[in-house]
C-alpha cells in the first residue's frame, strides 16, 4: 500500500501552528504594507526573552539588532524584500537580559502584481555556532601570534621586538584591549615597562616603577601572588584603591595581569590586558593572557643565557691567553737554554747533544700545541664575522702564505668556480689553511702534490666544496678518528704537526650550519666534502 502524503495546502491551521511553534526557530510574518508584523512565533520568549506582544513593527526589531550590525541588516533587508528577492542573515540581537544572541534570519518574499505585500521568515539561533566559530578564530589567531613571537626568538631578535610582536598580536586578537609587559628589576621588588605600545605616555610613566605587593593594582598582585589576577572593576576591587583615581581619570576600567614565571618558579614580570570599560574575560582570552606570559617567559630565560653564554666565553678565552702566554714562556726558555747548552757541550759528546735536541724538539711540540688549543678554543668564543666572502680570494691568500712550501714540494693547486658565501673569512681562511696545508704535507715521496679546488651546487642553497689531493690518503682503520683532537695516525718523525688541525676545521665547518666528509680516491689520495650554505641564519652565530 502506498504512503500518500498531504499537500501543504491540506494541512489546516491548527495542524500548521503546531508544526511552526514545534521547532526551535522564531516564525514570523510581517506585513510589508502596514509596516507591522501579523505574526510572531511564541518562541520569541523563550530565545530573546521579549513578550510577543512587544514585537509590533520593524522599528522594535532594528532597535534590537546589535549598534554595529543594525544599519548593515536593515539596509539588506529592506532593500532585497522591496526587489522580491528571497535572502538570508546573519546579525546579533540584544536579548531582554542584555546578552547577546545570533541570528540567522531566513527570508521569504510574498509579491501579488510584482509588488511586494508581506516577508515571512525564520530567526533562527545561532549562538552556539558562532562561539565555536569565534573560539577557532581565536584559537588560530593565538597560535599564529605565539609562531611569530617564537620565530622572533628563534631568529635573533631582541627582547623588546620579541615582546612587542607579543603585546600588538594581543590587541590585535581581543578587541579594544590594552596589552603591557612589565619586567621585575633587579632589586626584585619593582616592575618596569618592559611593551607597553599603545598606552599613553602619561600612563606608561605612571605605572613605572609599580611596587609588587598585595595590593599594587593588577600588576603588582599578580607578582605578588604568582596567580593570575582578574579585576573586573577598578573602581570597586580594593587591590586597585590606591591606583583607583587616576585609573578613573584616564578612563581604565578593568585590568588582567598574569605573571610571567621563570622554568624554576621565579616571577620574571607579568603579560596585562587593560580595558576602558569593565570586563568580564572569556576562558580564550584568559588563554591568550596566559600563553603570552609564558613565551615572554621563554624569551627572556633564553636571552640571559645568551648573555650568559658570551660572558662564559668571553672569561674562557681570557683564561686560555693568559694560559697560552704563561706556557709559552717557560717554553721559550727551554729552546734558548738549549742553544746555550749545546755551544757549551762538545759536539764529541753525540749522547748529550741527542738529548739536548729531544728537549728542544718536546719544547717546540709542546709550543705548537699551545697555539693550536689557543686557536681551536677560540673558534666558538669569538664572535664571527659574517660577510660575502670570496672563496676563490680566500684561497688565493692561503697560497701566497703556503707559497714556501709549495715551492719546496714542487706542489700544483688548481681552483676552480670556488664561490662567494656568507661566511666568516677570517675562519674560512683557516678552514683551507689546513686542508691545503694537509695536502701538502702528506704527500707521496717523489711525486709532486697536486691539488684541485672545485664546487658544485646541490640546489637547495648549498654548495659543495671538494679539496682532492694525489696523496697518501687515509688508512680505512682510522676512518672514525680522523676529525678527533690530538689523534695523529702517522708518526712524528714522518710528518710534524699536533693532530688538532682537521678537527679546526670540522668546527669551523660546523659551525657555518655545513658538514666535512672525506673519502679515498679510488688511485692515490684523498677528496674532502665541504658542505656549506650559501646563505647564513644570523641568529646561528
């Protein structure tokens, strides 16, 4: 048997007026010639708390759309219905009790002759939609300020750029907010400004210097107490009773202050929103007060160890010159009291004299030493220098200075498309230093060194440097020790040197944000891999 369902126009009224007070939906109808509405659903009462018979024409339903959504609907309204177009919108409404309700209003136009005669339509409630609509918004706003405010940490900025990112994305975020960062100063007992971009001048002074105590306004609480700390109303909350007449003169009405608290629990300031009118926060803007703090917080412990970390090794090289200086010395007369010694001992005396040159060669080791842990120490503690450094120049100043050698080994270097970087040239020039130097000295007996710079572009801003020698390469064995300190895998008398020269330049490599490899080639000698950036990251160094 088939269903057969009724057409709408065989339902009666009273079967109609169930369905339409049934739903959750405000119906209405309004009359487009009276200017006044016929019908209004009972649900009006419910959702907007106002008696139906309130809801007489259009002026009582424009007075109650929101101040800054009214002119915008209306607007629409009047003039899709006056066309015959059926539309739709979205506004807020004043509910009886001061709240705010959204509205998603469905319209339907009713024209006899192509003149409009009555709109029928829906209000419909949206609130719940419109929270989670605005609690993603927030949510996503928050996140990309906390991004950037890292990204700002991360890439080198200082504090006061880092913590006016924080403050300006606040406003930005909640309306008609005032945002401050205040710091603790070093007595620890006192806030000063820290952000305080959009505050007047007048008021930024004022609050310089505030106390931090129990009752020092939200601020100075908040310091106090290591909570966060919610004033409504500055007028009536007695942590504000000393601050209450000039917050009242300069139009402050509400402040919000969180501390902003150290990894070990110390108070390092506090993240403020201040308002011109009193206010109640929602739990998402409770969220961005705390979330800011807590990055301010990040970004101030990070800042002091940097300024830790440069005063530990400004002290450590210090400490490694004075070292270097007071080690050199007695070294130096050891060698010169040698010399002496041996005018004074027959040159008969082989015994003597064998010992005499030991000395002095364990004196000029132990010498060179010193002045290879001097440099290695200061590769991380001095500030590099980041410039376009060319390469190709580079190099062509550690020729000249190896020009002896290469002379007396009958040495050939070729380079080829060596490139310009950002680099520290001073340390690229000992980065080559060594590497030419190596390949100079561990050459094969009776065959001249031959040396080719070349570079390749692995085309994600890096280039690849390869230094290829005919020499006598690297024992696979000692693969895993060649870039260790001090680890020398030919004897002294075959070759001089500290076995501190190729972990220099794996530092130096590293230290560019590149890596060094090495491998045998598969005739004679070794090829080392220079990978470094073409660009550097300032923040690196």
């Amino acid at each position: 048997m088939k269903n057969q369902f009724k057409n709408l126009s065989d339902i009666n009224d009273s079967q109609m007026r169930f369905l339409l007070e049934s739903t959750d939906a405000i119906p209405w109808v309004f009359d487009w010639v009276t200017n006044e509405f016929s019908y209004i659903g009972p649900q009006i009462e419910k959702i907007l708390g106002y008696p139906r018979q309130s809801w007489v024409d259009v002026n009582v339903w424009a007075e109650r759309i929101h101040s800054e959504d009214r002119d915008r609907v209306v607007d629409y309204c009047i003039s899709q219905s006056k066309d015959g177009n059926d539309h739709s919108m979205e506004y807020r409404t004043i509910a009886k009790d001061g709240s705010v309700v959204w509205i998603r209003d469905i319209v339907h136009v009713v024209r006899e002759d192509g003149v409009t005669k009555e709109i029928i339509g829906f209000m419909i409630d949206i609130t719940g939609k419109k929270l989670v609509e605005e609690e993603l918004d927030f949510s996503k706003k928050s996140l990309e300020q906390s991004n950037s405010a890292l990204e700002s940490l991360a890439a080198g900025k200082t504090l006061t750029e880092v913590f006016d990112i924080l403050t300006l994305g606040a406003e930005q975020n909640v309306k008609r907010a005032f945002a401050s960062i205040l710091l603790l100063d070093n007595s620890g007992t006192r806030l000063v400004n820290g952000s305080t971009p959009s505050f007047p001048q007048e008021i930024k002074d004022a609050f310089d210097g505030l106390a931090v105590g129990p009752l020092e306004a939200s601020c100075g609480t908040a310091a106090y107490s290591k909570q966060l700390v919610s004033v409504e109303d500055i007028s009536t909350d007695p942590r504000w009773a000393k601050y209450k007449d000039f917050a009242s003169s300069k139009g402050l009405r509400s402040c919000h202050s969180a501390p902003i608290l150290g990894s070990n629990g110390s108070v390092l300031g506090t993240f403020a929103l201040t308002f011109k009118q009193v206010k109640c926060l929602t739990d998402i803007e409770l969220g961005i007060i705390r979330s800011s703090a807590h990055i301010a917080a990040l970004a101030i412990e990070r800042k002091r160890d940097e300024e830790n970390l440069k005063l530990y090794a400004k002290e450590l090289e210090d400490f490694a010159s004075i070292a270097s200086h007071d080690l050199q010395e007695p070294l130096r007369k050891i060698v010169s009291f040698g010399d002496r010694l041996k005018l004074r001992i027959p040159a008969s005396d082989e015994q003597a004299q064998d010992y005499l040159e030991r000395m002095q060669s364990a004196a000029s080791r132990m010498s060179n030493l010193v002045v290879d842990l001097l440099q290695f120490s200061k590769i991380e503690s001095i500030e590099k220098s980041i410039e376009n450094a060319d390469l190709h120049k580079v190099v062509e100043r550690v020729l000249e200075d190896l020009e002896a050698r290469i002379s007396a080994t009958r040495g050939h270097v070729t380079i080829k498309n060596l490139p310009v970087i950002e680099a520290d040239s001073i340390q690229m020039y000992q980065l080559f230093l060594n590497l030419i130097g190596n390949a100079l000295k561990f050459y094969r007996e009776g065959v001249p060194p031959v040396i080719n710079l070349n570079t390749s572009y692995e085309g994600n801003g890096k280039c690849v440097i390869t230094v290829e020698d005919n020499g006598i390469g690297i024992d696979e064995r000692y693969v895993d020790r060649v870039f260790k300190p001090f680890e020398r895998l030919h004897g002294r008398s075959a070759y001089e040197g500290t076995g501190i020269g190729l972990t220099i330049c794996e530092k130096i490599v590293t230290r560019h944000g590149g890596n060094i490899t090495f491998k045998n080639n598969s005739t004679n000698g070794i090829t080392f891999h220079i990978t470094l950036p073409e660009k550097q990251n300032s923040h690196e160094f």
